[in-house]
C-alpha cells in the first residue's frame, strides 16, 4: 500500500518537469502581454480582498466538512458499528462510480438551472443523504447512503465551478479557480479532527452511534441555509447598488 503513495508521488513530481520543458502557454495573436509576477500578486491581494467571494468560499467549507465525513467516519462506522468484515475499500467505491456512470445525465437534466441554485440544491442532496444510514444503518444503506451523496457532489460540483469563473474580472479567473479548491482543503483539515471527536464522544462515550450522522447532516443544513442567506444578501446589495 505504501508503495501506491510513493509511486504517485514520483509522478506529480516528474510531471513538474514535463510541464516545465515541454508546455507551452498558447497564445492568441491579439493577446496582450503576459501578466507579470508583480501582476499576479496584486491579482492574489485582490481576490483576498474581495468580502462576498471569500465569505462565499468559507461558507462552502461546510459541504466538504459533511463530504469527506464517507472516507473519514463512514469506514470506522461501519467496521464498528455495522459488520466489522465488510470490505470498505469496495463500498467507497460507490461514489466514484456514481459520478462516472450518471455526471451526463444529472448534467443534462440540471443544465438549465441556475448555477447557485445548483450548487444550493446538491448541498442539501449530500446533507440529507446520511438519513439513510440512520433509518437502517447496514452495508446496502450504507451503499445507498453513497449513491446519493454522489448525486449531490454531481449536481453541485460542475456549476460551482462555473459560478466561480463568473464572479472573477476578465484577466483573474485562473486566480479565482484557484482559491475555488480552498474550501476543500479547509473542509478537509476540519473534517478529520471532527470527525473523531463524533466518534469518541457519541460512539465511544454515551454508545449514540446515529448522533454522528445527525451531527454531520446538521453542519450540511447550516451549509445549505447560509448559502441561500448569502444568495438573498448579494441579491439585495446589487439591487441597491443600481
């Protein structure tokens, strides 16, 4: 197993220098010049410096806090509370197959829909689905619990992105995409320490294994519910500023 990290490693690694020899930045004839390094820093200073896109992106940590909760507490849940035999590995492997069986289709059927309103609804989606586990706590819901989970990571995660580019100036969007992947490293680094403290006190310490879940569902409605506030605040300036 150690040996699949180490060779990944060794890949991102010599792709540096692929990409550092061998790429070259395609350019239009009309193109300006590149923007310098100076340039991209106020760029960077810029995007910290703009209220409603980082209280955005802050706001949005809480999906991948509920998220990364099916390889952090889901794999513990089930070996302690469900069937301690149960191969984990394979019921992970719901989600990944999810999304790339049913990307298209979701795509196509929410293709119309407004991309916050996307990113909103698949918030919800994923919060929600951890009721399954609580309802039947087994393998099979475990596996259905995934299902959906995926469906909300399918319906949201296109259109988050495309809100991102967006909202960036002409010239920064590569730096808005950019800090578009922060809420996931912060939901990650939170997820983790949260997730064991869920599993000592109510598994460990009062034996209420379902808390976990409940506890986790309400991170995600609080995700879902600051998102539409956020929405209706933004709305409500821009209509003033005009």
């Amino acid at each position: 197993m150690e040996n699949v990290f180490r060779i990944a490693a060794l890949s991102v690694f010599l792709m540096l220098f692929v990409v550092l020899f061998f790429f070259k930045e395609p350019r239009h004839v009309d193109e300006g010049e590149k923007a310098s390094l100076q340039q991209v820093g106020r760029n960077f200073l810029t995007v910290l410096s703009n209220p409603r896109f980082m209280v955005f992106l802050l706001i949005f940590t809480g999906y991948w806090i509920v998220f990364w909760q099916e390889f952090i507490a889901l794999p513990l849940y089930i070996s302690a509370y469900i069937d301690p035999k149960a191969d984990t590995a394979r019921i992970l492997a719901t989600d990944p197959i999810v999304v790339i069986c049913f990307t298209m289709i979701i795509g196509f059927l929410t293709k119309r829909m407004q991309a916050f309103h996307a990113i909103v609804l698949g918030t919800l989606i994923t919060s929600l689905a951890w009721i399954l586990l609580i309802v039947h706590p087994s393998v099979w819901m475990a596996v259905a619990t995934l299902v959906v989970v995926a469906i909300g990571e399918i319906v949201q995660q296109p259109r988050y992105y495309d809100y991102i580019s967006r909202l960036a100036p002409p010239g920064q969007q590569g730096t808005y995409m950019g800090f578009a992947f922060l809420p996931l490293g912060i939901g990650s680094f939170i997820a983790g320490p949260f997730s064991g403290w869920l599993m000592h006190h109510f598994g460990e310490e009062l034996h209420r294994p379902a808390m976990v879940w409940w506890c986790v569902i309400a991170v995600g409605i609080a995700t879902t519910l600051l998102l539409w506030i956020y929405d209706r605040v933004v709305k409500a300036e821009t209509v003033d500023a005009k």
